[in-house]
C-alpha cells in the first residue's frame, strides 16, 4: 500500500494558495453581511440593545456561511479543464486533500469569529456615537460555544464529502441527502424501539407487568427516573455516532471518491 506522502511545506503553499483564490469571494460577501449587520445592530440598539444579538448572529454566519462555502470547495471538479488543472498542482493527493479539509473548516472557522470579532466592534463604536448604548460583545469562552464549533465541524465534514460527489448543485443535494439520512436514521431507531421495548410500554407509560415487576425492584416515580440508565447509554450512543462516526464516516468517502477522481 502506498505510504501516504505530506510534505509541510508544501502544504503551507497550498493553504497559501487556496486562501487567495477565496479571498475576494468571500470578501464580496462579507462584505454584503457586514452592511446587514450593522443595520440590524443599530436597529436593535435603537430600541435598547440587546444581550445576544452578536452571539445569534455569528452563529448564522458561521453556520450558513460554512454550508455554501464548503459545497463550493471543490468547483475544479466541475468541469475537466478546470479537474485536469487541479490534479496537475505539484504535491501529493493527500496534501491537496487535508489542505482543502483545512481551509474550508478550521481555515473558516478561524476567519469569520476575526471578521466578525472586528465588525461587532465597528457596530457598536458607531451604535455608541449615535445612541450612546451598546448591544453586548459576543466571544468565545464557555462550553455551549465549543459545542457550537463542534456542531460546525460535524455538519461541514458532511457538506465537505458532498462538495467532492456532487458535480453540480452540491448545497442542494447534500442538504437534501443529510435530512434524509437523519429522517431514515429517526425512523430506523423507532422501528428498533418498537420491535425490542414496545411490548413494555402503554403509550408512554410502563404496563401493568412492567411496573410490578419495577415495584418489586424498589424502582417507583417517575418513568424518566426508573429508565435512566437506558437513557444515558442511548444518549452515549447517540454522540458517538454524531460527534464521532459521522465526521470519521464523511471524510472517509471523500477522500477514497476524490481518490477515484485522479486515477
């Protein structure tokens, strides 16, 4: 099996590489975002500010703005002109894959909290000039903000993969895939449900025997309580899948189909 080849350096070039061709793009719609903000901040500063306005915000950005950037992250692929040129790139398969993975995920991540970081304090010098009120600051410093980020990474590693099999509208088709993959999954543990515990339950309560049998257990109250240890190794399950699987998962099947695409 072939040693997978990364050179840092030559990595370096291509993030250096793959920065500047996004560079005006994204400067053209930060730009756009950045005029909506503004007029939003000083709208609500106007009315008395607010505590999470920043914080609502920035999360729209980064997670709707991550979903088109990274469905356009492989637009090369498009067309075969434009294919043949980026297979050509002098480094290696796996350099040219982790440096695009890093520029549309970690790479953006890092990019729109800075620009944001700077537009929040630019809407409230001028919302403390005009009105002489602000909206508060929003910075990362708490674990539901990690988990944000964590959410971002899961989804984008979703949206990476469908960049690298969908030739043409890739936004589209990956968000259609992904619900229907979260619909079947819904629908596939419900049917587990019902084929292993339904026997057990009475629309949402224990039956007769199961609650007897619970009674002569000392197990009494609520249902929540009496099934908690069922709960938390559903919930563990759950988040290894998601937090987990589902990255690893993702990732796996672009790079083995971006492989198929330069062979």
């Amino acid at each position: 099996m072939r040693k997978p080849e990364i050179s840092p350096s030559r990595l370096v070039r291509l993030l250096w590489m793959d920065a500047r061709f996004w560079t005006r793009p994204l400067a053209i719609g930060g730009a756009a975002l950045a005029l909506s903000v503004i007029v939003l901040s000083m709208f609500t500063a106007f009315h008395g500010g607010s505590q999470g306005l920043h914080a609502v915000l920035y999360t729209i950005l980064m997670s709707l703005g991550c979903l088109v950037f990274t469905s356009r992250a492989f637009l090369e692929l498009r067309h075969p002109l434009s294919t043949q040129h980026y297979l050509l790139i002098p480094a290696s398969f796996e350099e040219k894959f982790l440096a695009r993975y890093l520029v549309s995920s970690v790479g953006y991540l890092v990019a729109s909290y800075l620009f944001y970081l700077a537009l929040q304090l630019v809407c409230e010098g001028l919302n403390t000039l005009v009105f002489g009120r602000t909206n508060a600051l929003f910075f990362f410093g708490s674990v539901f903000h990690l988990k944000i980020m964590a959410v971002y990474l899961t989804f984008q590693s979703l949206f990476f993969a469908g960049a690298v099999y969908f030739r043409k509208y890739s936004l589209i088709k990956t968000f259609a895939t992904v619900l229907g993959l979260f619909i079947a999954l819904g629908i596939f543990g419900y049917g587990v449900f019902r084929l292993f515990f339904m026997g057990y339950f009475d629309g949402m309560q224990p039956t007769e025997a199961v609650a007897l049998t619970l009674a002569k257990m000392a197990v009494t109250g609520d249902l929540f309580v009496a099934y908690y240890p069922i709960r938390m190794w559903t919930e563990w399950i759950a988040q290894i899948f998601f937090w987990g699987l589902t990255p690893l998962a993702a990732l796996a099947f672009a790079y083995f189909r971006l492989r198929e695409t330069e062979v």
